[in-house]
C-alpha cells in the first residue's frame, strides 16, 4: 500500500499543527510538574504540621498530669498546714 501523497503545503500545515500540538504538551507538562511541586510542598507542610500538633498533643497531656499532680500537693500542703496548726494548739494547750 503505497504511502498517500501530500502537497507541500499539506505538509507544511501538518507540521505546524504538530509543533502547535508539541507547545500545548509542553505547556501542560510544565504546569503538571509545578502543581506536582506544590503538591509535594503541601505535603511537607502537612507532615510538618501533624509532627508540631503531635508534639503539642504530648505537651498538653504532660501538663495536665502535672495540674493534677499540682492539685494533689496543694491538697497535702493544706493538710500540712492544719497539722501544724493543730500542733501549735496541742503545744499551747500542754503549757
């Protein structure tokens, strides 16, 4: 089957729309590899993100052991101060 036969300027034409084709390619594989970019700087973002929330996650249960542990001394730091209290009364009360 013998190749069809095209004029000069068929030719011509052909490969302008074929160059056109290539820039419309290039232009969308540029701009393919931009929003890949900023997709991978999103995602680094997000990681970045989730390990500072992680982070602050940890921080806000370590505080909230230590309030907990703050309350449990202020309870005992009472106790103490009406034992002395009382041993200052029991004292003065043995004079």
């Amino acid at each position: 089957m013998p190749f069809p036969y095209f004029c000069r300027e068929e030719k011509t034409e052909a490969l302008n729309e074929s160059r056109d084709e290539l820039e419309v390619q290039k232009s969308l594989v540029t701009r393919l590899k931009q929003e890949i970019s900023d997709v991978r700087q999103d995602a680094r973002n997000a990681k970045a993100y989730r390990d500072e929330l992680d982070a602050m996650r940890e921080k806000a249960e370590r505080a909230e052991k230590l309030e907990s542990e703050l309350e449990r001394f202020k309870a005992k730091l009472r106790d103490v101060d009406f034992y002395k209290t009382r041993v200052e009364e029991l004292r003065d009360d043995n004079r």
